[in-house]
C-alpha cells in the first residue's frame, strides 16, 4: 500500500510569507504527527493531530499551526516565515494514538530566503 | 524531561568491519525505544525497536538491546556494508500519547 505521502518536496519562500505543507498518511492511519528536521537542533516535534484534533503540540511558536481534515490527510502552516524556519519538515503516521510504529513521509525541504 | 543520547559522528568503516553506535536515555517511566535511518534525501524509516526490558530488536543484520540497568540501547551489526551509509536515530516514545523524543543523530560512512 502507499506510503506516506507530503508535498511538495521542495519550496522556496521569501521572510514574511506564509506557507502551507501537506501529508496525506497511509490508508487507514488516523494519527498524523509533524516534525521539523535542522541541523543544529535536530528533528523537534511540532504537532500531533487525531480525530481531526490537535492532541499534542511542541514548543515552537503561534506562527507553527497545523489541522487534520476528516480523511486523516493534515497540512501544516508557517505564518510570517523567518530564515531559521528553513529545514526539513517530516510527516508521521501511526494506525491510531499510543501505536509504538511511526511511518515517515519523505519530507518537505523548504528554504526561506 | 525525556531525552536521548548518541554518540557523536561521524562514524567512518570499512565494509564488512563490526558497528556499534552507542545510545542512552533518560525517561521519567518506561518507553519504547526505537532505531530509525535516514538515507540521503529521505525521510526516517524504523530499523528496530523495543518495548521492554531486555527485549532485542533486530532487522537487516542490525541489532540493539534494551538494557534497563544501563539506560541504554546500543545499535550493533557484526559486518556493514557500503549501502548502510546513512544517518541513524535513536528515539524513545513513553508510554501512552506521548511523542518520539530523537536524539542528535549519527552520520555512518562505509568504504569499499
């Protein structure tokens, strides 16, 4: 079955725009995390979303802010974007909450210029 | 808070010499742990994992035990190859609905 699917890949943005990324989970999957990926801090989790509600949130500012849609598929949004936003964002998804196997998405590289 | 730690890379062998990268942790209850990599340009995929003490995940040759004593989940392979260049993360999740906590990652490199 597919895997865990998140676009686009790659995004070039300007400091002051806003973004949105996408993750479509695998079928059947109803938990969808997100975490962002730099070198310096590593991989930091911003956001879990189940049932359509945010369940669990890091500590990365307002401007961070995600949703889940009644299909499980879940986009993030990074308002008023800054250079130390730039990194990889990666998309989890696990069967249901408290499931002790995560599956990535390929991630979204963007870079904020 | 939990946290995880790995030892510093890069790690440089030679195909078909003997892996270990160290890994410890530090949880207030009793988490899963877990050995995920990540080839370049992609995302994270799960290695192996465990859910209790002295519990030993294996898959792909590789191997790591959970040592309850020691706070630790070692990951092991007796002989790399060049196709095992990668990054690796350890990252435990407590129990419950809790998130994976990674730590910093390890860059291996193999030569032929």
């Amino acid at each position: 079955k597919a895997g865990v699917t998140q676009t686009p890949r790659y995004l070039i943005k300007t400091r002051g725009q806003q973004v949105t990324l996408s993750c479509s989970p695998i079928s059947g999957h109803r938990s969808v995390s997100w975490y962002q990926q730099t070198p310096g801090q590593g991989l930091q989790f911003l956001f879990e979303y189940f049932s359509e509600t945010q369940r669990n949130k890091g500590n990365f500012p307002g401007r961070f802010s995600g949703r889940q849609f009644s299909n499980s598929r879940s986009e993030m949004n990074v308002s008023t974007l800054e250079l130390g936003d730039s990194a990889l964002y990666l998309c989890a998804s696990s069967l249901s909450r408290g499931q002790t196997e995560a599956f990535f998405g390929q991630g979204t590289r963007l870079t904020v210029v | 808070g939990d946290s995880v730690t790995q030892m510093e890379g890069p790690v440089t062998l030679s195909e078909e010499a003997f892996l270990t990268i160290n890994c410890t942790y530090t949880a207030t209850g009793y988490p899963s742990l877990f050995w995920y990599v990540q080839y370049p340009g992609e995302g994270l995929q799960l290695l192996l994992k465990a859910t209790k003490a002295d519990d030993k995940g294996s898959n792909k040759g590789f191997e790591a035990t959970y040592r309850k004593e020691t706070t630790s989940f070692h990951l092991e392979k007796g002989s790399v190859q060049v196709s095992d260049s990668a990054v690796y993360f350890c990252a435990l999740s407590e129990r419950g609905n809790t998130p994976l906590v990674f730590g910093k990652g390890t860059r291996l490199s193999v030569i032929a």
